[in-house]
C-alpha cells in the first residue's frame, strides 16, 4: 500500500514541536505564554491525525 510521505513527515512534525512545547511549558514557568500548551494539544491532535491518515486504506 502506498504511504502519503507528505502527510507522515508533516505529522511527525507537528507531534515533536507540540510534544516539545507542552514538556517546555512544564519546565520553563513564564517563557512560554500561557495559550501556548493548548495550542500545542490542538497541534499534536492534527499530527496525529495526518499520520493515522496518511495510508491509502480505511483509517481506524
């Protein structure tokens, strides 16, 4: 089956920068601003998204 490359790499992506924002916010008190981790889920949500999709198969 054919993988959407595009669609894989774009969704790793997303899932590092979210993933690294949200463990940064945790760690870092007042650098990063306060709607930042909830936009960070919402971007991990997308990745995750384009990954599970990324196949040209029926998704689960």
């Amino acid at each position: 089956m054919a993988t959407n490359i595009r669609k894989v790499v774009l969704g790793t992506l997303l899932l590092v920068a979210s993933s690294a924002i949200i463990l940064g916010s945790g760690q870092i008190d007042g650098a990063i601003p306060e709607w930042a981790p909830a936009v960070a889920a919402l971007g991990m949500a997308a990745g995750a998204l384009f990954v599970g999709t990324s196949n040209g198969a029926r998704p689960v």
